[in-house]
C-alpha cells in the first residue's frame, strides 16, 4: 500500500469514524464535566495547538474578523448546542438531528433557494428532513428516560437551532475569500469559540459547581479524546481531504456518522435503538444521500 493511499484511508477514517464517535464522547464527557466548560476546553486548546504550528500564518484582521464569525456560529451556537441537549437527549438521536444539516442549507441558501425548490429531488429531501424530525419529536417516550418531556422538547429545540446555526455558518464560511493558511483560520475559529464558550460557562456559574474530585476517569479521556482526534486530527483530515478530494466525496460523511453514533452509543451507554428511531434515521440519510447525489452528478456532467 502507497504511502499516499494510507495518507487518504486514515483521513477517511478520522472524519467517517471517529466524528462519528465525538457524539458518544461528548456524552461521557459531560456526565461529570459541565457542558460548556467541555466544549470550552476542547476548542481553547485545540485553537491553541493550531496556532503553534502555524506561527507564520495569516492573521490579517480580515482572517481574525471571518475566523471569529465562523466560530461563533459553528463552534458556540452549533457544537455548543449539542452539548447542551446531549444531558437530555441520546448521543444516537442527537447525530441524527445534526445529520439534517445538508438539508437546513438548502432553506438558508436564499440566493438559491427558488432554484432548489423548483428541484423535485430537493423537494424530497426537505420533506424527508422535516419527517425524520417530527418522528422523533412523536416517538420521544419510546426511547427517552429519565428525561421529561419538557426537558425533551426544550433540548430537541436547541439542538435544531443549534444545527440551523452550523448550516448558516457553513454557508457563510463557503463564500468566504481565501486569504493562505487554512490552519491559521482555524487557529482564530476554535481560539475565539472557546473564549467565547468559557464565558458562557462563567455567565452561567459552571464553574461555581465544579468539583474536581468527582470528575471521573470516562469523562477525562472522553474531552482528552475530543482535543486530540475530534478537534485537532479531525480537522486537519477535513482540511487535507478538501484540498485532494473531491468535496462532494468529503460531503459523504454525513451519511456515515450517524450509523456510527447510533451503534456507539448502542454499544457503550446502553441507549435504545427502536423502530422509530431507524425510520428518521432512515430518511435523514436517503435525503442526504439526494442531496450529494444531485451534487457528484453535477460535477461528473461538468467533467465531460
């Protein structure tokens, strides 16, 4: 096997798999580390080791300005977010909800958007995306407890909230001007995000009601493994397989990580898999699946 083919498995593996696996490490994270404290620490230091292996980067104030958008958006109001509603909601059924993000930029492209609802194969897509949703929200006592249905409802909330506010992010960063170093802008979206994240955690006493002493081995490992292989190894396989992949390629992983968090969070914290729960799963994926299919056939068309 080529050195270069290994190169390109193992970034594969970073983002098929091991993102897949950040929903089930954040669970355990946060069972005896506050949310926003969690996510603080991983983006602080990840935004941190980023920035001291791009000492030469580009940090114009036009870099710092879009880094800091893109953060705020993607990093606070997204993976914070999941944070968040992970406390009340499975880890499985929390990717699946995130899964829907290809479909939510579709709704937020408003300078396509008349286009892509003249696109019968978007039109499914959205209808799959909202279906899936409203089967979950309809089968919540199926699968969820030790959870009322308030804390339920308010967390599925904040978590679709959370994912609008990624896919705006995503669409904003798509546009955005390259300026050199993607690991410098990086380096600002994670540092500022988990500036931003830490003061959330202060604003709502987090660390008021942390005790060191009952932060357990799980939950240690669980943020050390967020930092190292979701955070700073992930990305930098994201980044390196957007500059020698086709994108579309890349997009697939939507697909794959659900199937993983859902089978993680099975395997390792007992969480239920029912009927209910493959169905919306099942039109998350099929309407991911129209999604990059209308978009590698575009791309396959434009290659002849």
């Amino acid at each position: 096997m080529s050195k270069a083919l290994l190169t390109k498995l193992l970034a594969y593996f970073m983002i098929y798999i091991v993102w897949g696996s950040n929903f089930i490490a954040i669970a355990f994270a946060i069972q005896s580390i506050p949310p926003f404290l969690t996510i603080a620490l991983r983006f602080l230091l990840a935004g941190l080791f980023f920035f001291l292996i791009s000492k030469r980067g580009n940090y114009s104030l036009a870099v710092c300005r879009e880094g800091v958008i893109t953060g705020f958006f993607l990093n606070i109001l997204g993976t914070g977010a999941l944070a968040w509603s992970v406390q009340y909601i499975p880890s499985g059924v929390a990717a699946v909800i995130v899964a829907a993000i290809p479909i939510w930029m579709i709704l937020l492209d408003f300078g396509s958007l008349q286009k892509n609802l003249r696109n019968p194969r978007l039109v499914i897509a959205l209808l799959l995306g909202v279906s899936s949703i409203l089967l979950i929200s309809l089968t919540r006592g199926s699968f969820v407890v030790a959870t009322s249905s308030t804390q339920f409802f308010l967390s599925l909330t904040v978590l679709i909230g959370g994912t609008l506010a990624w896919s705006y992010g995503s669409l904003y960063s798509k546009r955005l001007p390259a300026r050199g170093s993607l690991i410098a802008f990086l380096a600002v979206q994670m540092t500022s995000a988990g500036a931003g994240l830490l003061v959330i955690s202060l604003m709502i006493e987090e660390l008021h009601t942390l005790n060191l002493t009952v932060i357990t081995q799980k939950s240690w490992l669980a943020l050390l493994y967020l930092i190292v292989f979701g955070s700073i190894l992930g990305y930098l396989s994201y980044v390196w397989l957007l500059r020698n992949v086709e994108p579309v390629k890349v997009g697939f992983y939507a697909l794959v990580n659900p199937v993983i968090a859902i089978f993680l969070g099975w395997w390792l914290a007992d969480e239920i898999i029912t009927p209910s729960i493959l169905a919306g799963t099942s039109f998350v994926l099929l309407a991911v699946l129209l999604i990059h299919a209308r978009q590698y056939s575009r791309i396959k068309t434009t290659a002849k």
